[in-house]
C-alpha cells in the first residue's frame, strides 16, 4: 500500500465505530420495515393492543357506537334467573335474533375447525363514516378486523375472537329507482334498488315485489345479508332465469383497507367492481349495493312431494327417469331448487317456477307423475302438491299468514317487523352446528343421453353413503343467454356458467354456541359423517373430475380453495387484492390473499 494512501486509512478508523453504528442503524431501519410489513396483528394484552383511552375515542369517532362484546351464553353458568342467558336461549331458533346480537352467528360451528366466538368490540355502523373510522383504527394498531353482515358464514367469517367487527345490521335502507345510471357512465337509464349493507334479502323482497312491484336478483334464504350474498356470487330460487345477484350488480361503495370510501362500477374502480361481484368479500367493506331490477312475471310456484322406492334397483331406475324428465321438461329458465336423493331410497323434490300457471306446471309434471304411479315399486312418501300464486305475493308476509301459514316462520319477537319471516324448510339450519359440508358443480354435459348412465351411475353410488341434493338453481346451463352472459362478467368461478347444477352433500347437529347450556357437539359423530360425505362427494366428482365449489357453500377444509373457488380467475382477484389491499387487512378464512397469512389470521406468514 501506498504511503499515501495508508495515511488516508488511518486518518478513517476514528470514524470506523461511527460508521459501523450507522450501518447497524440503517439495518434495523430496513429491519423495522420488514417487520411492519410482516407485521402480526394483536390481542387483547399484548404490547401493541390500543390502552383504554384509544378505544374512548374510537368510541367517540363512530357516536357512541362502539360496543364490547360478549357471548349471552358466557352468563349461563350464573344463577338460572339470569336474563341474558334466558333471553338468548329463548330465541334460539329465531335466526332474526341471532342476527341482531353482534356476539351471535347464524353458525354455531364446525367440527374441528370453529366454533362461534364474539370479536373483543363492535362498531355498530349507522353510517359510511362509521365503517371508515373503524377501518382507520384497525390498520393503524394492527387489528383483525371482521365484518359481519348476515352473519350467515357457514365457514366462520362473521365473527373471530380479538378482533374488531364492523356491524352495519342498522344500516339497512332499501330505495327503489326507476331510471338509474351509474357515476360516471354514459348509459340507458334502468330500473334499479339500492341497499344497504346491513340488509337481510326479507328487507328487499318487502321493498321491491311485495311493495314495489319489481323483481330483484336474490338469495333463497331471507335472513341471508344482501351484501354477503352479492360478494359470494350470489343465487336465489331463479337464477336461471334472472342470473346470479353478482351479475345484477350496477354499482357498489365500498370503504377500502386505506379508509377511502369507492364508488365501484363498470366505468369508476371496474377492476375493483369485478372483484366485488362474486370475490369472496375480502376487498373492502360494501356499505352499499345498487341491483337492477325486473319485471315481475304473473305467477310464481313449487312443486314439492318426495317418492320412495321399494328396492335399489328401483331406486336407481327412478333416478335414471328423474335426470330424463329434467333434461326433456325442466332444463330450462322456468325450473329452480332441488332435487334430493336420499339413502333409504327416497327422492325429495322441492322445485320452483316462474312464468307459469299452476296448470301449465301441473302438465309438465303429468307424464313423470304418471311413470311413478304406474308401477308398484314407487310410493309416494309424502303427498305431491302443485302451487302457484301472483308473483307479487312470493315474499308477502301477510298473504302468507292468511293463506298458507305453514310455509313461513315469524321473527316472534315483540315489535318485530312484519315482514320478517322466514321460509320453514330453512328452519334447520338456525344456529345449526356443522359436520361436514361439501359441493360441486356438475357439467351440463353428463345430461346428454350418451352421458346420462354415467350420471345416474353416480347420483345412486354417492346415495348408498349419504344424502345430497342437486341445486338446479346454482348452475347456469340451460338458463337465459342474459343471465349466462352477465354472469361471465363476474368473479364466480367459471363453471358456473356450464354446470347444470350444484350438488350439496351436508350434515349437521343441534347449536352448540360455546358456554350454551347442554351444547356438547358429538365430535366423534361429527367426523363419522364428514368421512361419509367424503365418500358420496368421491361418487360425484368421478364423473366431474376437477369440478368447483360455491363459495358460500363448500368444504371448511378444501385443499386447492383458489382454484376450487374461482379457478381461472383467481390470478385476477389476487391482483386487485393487491392492489387495493395490500397489506391484507380484510382476511377472512380461504379468501383471495388469505394463504399469506395464518389459519387465524394474525400471523403474517410471509409478503406476498
């Protein structure tokens, strides 16, 4: 070395201590950002979790309406006069009840893998600016933060324990429009309805058939939340004719995960529009949607009964003629719902119609009705009813209570309002605790008589392990060139648009809500049917080989989720989730995003 150039080095090693600091300092900077990018989110006593005073004003930011939550089944233990634990027990199988307590669910659970716990606090939104101060809080102290519409989850997504809720059940306005345009877009006017996010689909029925005259888009169940249907996708009873309620959207607000209110729609945030249409809700929080509506047809109607088979044999001839009947007489956008086939040999039908006369109904179904009673192998089990009424009165509570009481359950709460009631054959799945539960869309192809022995092949090998149903209405093909080519404009998996229908294998106990009185789960039960299931849904895919599943409706432990949810889509919506999302704040169990992050969703496993 140099002289020269020794001298120069010398004169530096003073500094060496200096510079070394400022190396480490800058690397536990770069340190500091890799941390809060991976960063975990808190609990209730960590370091981290917001002091007393923070809440205070989060409390004062939303009007008072920040709630501490508890389970009214946590008071059970207390003595029996205990009036919240009374009161939540009373109405257990009240699923407007459950809806209203921001501690409740619709679920009561799911055998080893969750179970109903109420978040640490609520805002009960009244308003947009609610859900944007509750958005602010939880991403500026790293909290898990849920939202909670319906409460309908069947895979535990209303609600995690530790965690924030954005509660919008008071925000339910429905208001109906007779020209609307979307902001921003240069359109036809149509006619349209705009709901809030804390809505249940009995609120928009009231507002547009049974008041308004109009039909719009949505869920069978008329406790299920508007929102959460839109956000899954979304089918009702005839979707075959009027599409999915995702491929109805016009437009949405939503409070993104920066605390920015969007107006989402195909002209302003179209990317972001898209993903909201059948997404899976973990874009944002929806505060409100904008659904076209329709003309109302003159009738709608059901056929229901169920037909038992005398032998196997029988039993399997009688599907063969089922899936013949259907493809000849109900392929078709008149026809919706199901189709059950049970193990004991029985086939449940509990159809729906629109469009048609209670007679025109009655001789479609003539010839097979006649197959049935001609031989001495078939029975019928229940009795067939055919009925038809004006459309207007499909959800009209009144008309219901004096015409025909025992299809509709009311809220029986004092005050309730009255249109509030709930269709009796969904009255099982009140707080009901879940075994298994799988799905999978069957290809319109295997009704094509080359095709068709291998479908009956299968429908009677899956019913020797368990009872399924087929969801006609859940499956586009054969519906209206509308309600296809809507649909393909949306984020549901693009199955869809070909599957004739949804088979739905499924079964369940009694609720079984933590620290409820006499709630013991029968685990080992629980597992024995969930194998059986396995078994039946085996029998299916055989035939559909790497058939989807329904969001909403599908396997708490499905493997390949993105591509059995959204498949060929899924690079798309992970995309917009990046980008309006990047940080994950909105997680909800198997959502776009959510393999970054832990079963629980407060461990960041890695940056995506």
């Amino acid at each position: 070395m140099k002289r020269r150039e020794l001298l120069k080095a010398m004169a530096a090693l003073p500094l060496l201590p200096l510079l070394l600091r400022g190396a480490m300092a800058s690397a536990r900077d770069a340190a500091t950002v890799m941390a809060t990018k991976f960063r975990s989110r808190v609990r209730p006593g960590d370091p981290g979790w917001p002091l007393p005073a923070k809440w205070k004003q989060l409390k004062r930011d939303v009007g008072g309406r920040l709630l501490k939550l508890e389970s009214p089944f946590a008071r059970c233990s207390a003595p029996p006069s205990d009036s919240v634990c009374a009161e939540a027990l009373k109405h257990l199988d009240n699923p407007f009840a459950l809806g209203d307590n921001p501690a409740l669910t619709q679920t009561s659970g799911w055998a080893d893998a969750w179970t109903s716990q109420p978040s640490a606090y609520a805002v009960a939104a009244e308003n947009t600016a609610d859900v944007v101060a509750a958005t602010h809080f939880a991403r500026q102290h790293h909290l898990r933060l849920v939202v909670k519409g319906g409460g309908h989850s069947y895979q535990g997504t209303s609600d995690a324990p530790d965690s924030l809720l954005i509660w919008p059940r008071h925000m339910n306005k429905v208001t109906l429009h007779d020209a609307f345009v979307a902001r921003g877009c240069a359109e036809a006017p149509q006619p349209a309805v705009t709901i809030e996010a804390g809505a249940m689909w009995s609120d928009a029925y009231d507002a547009v058939t049974t008041k308004g005259g109009r039909y719009v888009q949505g869920g069978g169940c008329t406790t299920v939340g508007v929102a959460g249907l839109v956000q899954s996708g979304g089918f009702g009873s005839f979707s075959k004719h009027w599409g999915t309620a995702a491929a109805n959207l016009l437009e949405a607000e939503i409070v993104t995960a920066d605390g920015e209110v969007r107006i989402a729609n195909a002209c302003t945030h179209p990317d972001l529009f898209w993903g909201i249409k059948g997404g899976g809700g973990s874009l944002g929080t929806v505060t409100r949607l904008t659904l076209r509506t329709f003309e109302l047809p003159t009738m709608f109607g059901g056929v229901s009964g169920a037909i038992k088979a005398a032998s196997d044999d029988a039993f399997r001839a009688l599907i063969a003629k089922a899936m013949e009947f259907y493809r000849r007489a109900l392929f078709n956008p008149h026809w919706g719902e199901q189709m059950s086939f049970r193990s004991n040999n029985t086939l449940n039908l509990s159809m729906v119609f629109q469009g048609l006369t209670q007679q025109q109904a009655e001789q479609v179904w003539a010839p097979f009705f006649d197959w049935v009673r001609a031989s001495s192998d078939y029975r019928f089990a229940k009795p067939v009813q055919v009925l038809a009424l004006p459309a207007r009165h499909m959800w009209d509570a009144e008309f219901f209570r004096a015409h025909a009481p025992q299809f509709v359950v009311a809220d029986d709460r004092q005050g309730a309002p009255a249109h509030h009631v709930l269709w009796a054959g969904d009255q099982d799945q009140v707080g009901w605790f879940i075994h298994g539960y799988q799905s999978a869309w069957l290809p319109a192809s295997l009704l094509q008589p080359g095709q068709q022995s291998k479908l009956v092949g299968a429908l009677f090998a899956a019913s020797r392990h368990w009872g399924f149903s087929l969801h006609f209405n859940k499956g586009l093909a054969g519906g209206s060139a509308d309600a296809i080519e809507r649909a393909r404009d949306t984020a549901t998996h693009p199955q869809v648009l070909d599957a004739f229908a949804l088979a739905i294998c499924a079964s369940s106990g009694d609720p079984a809500f933590p620290g409820m009185p006499n709630a013991h789960p029968e685990l080992a039960k629980a597992r024995r049917e969930a194998a059986t299931i396995d078994k039946a849904m085996d029998a299916l895919r055989a035939v559909a080989p790497g058939a989807g599943s329904y969001v909403s409706e599908s396997d708490y432990f499905l493997r390949d989720w993105q591509q059995g949810f959204w498949g060929s889509h899924y690079a798309k919506l992970a995309a917009v989730k990046r980008k309006y999302d990047p940080d994950g704040l909105f997680f909800v169990h198997h959502g776009v995003g959510s393999e970054a992050w832990s079963k629980d969703g407060f461990t960041r496993l890695h940056h995506r």
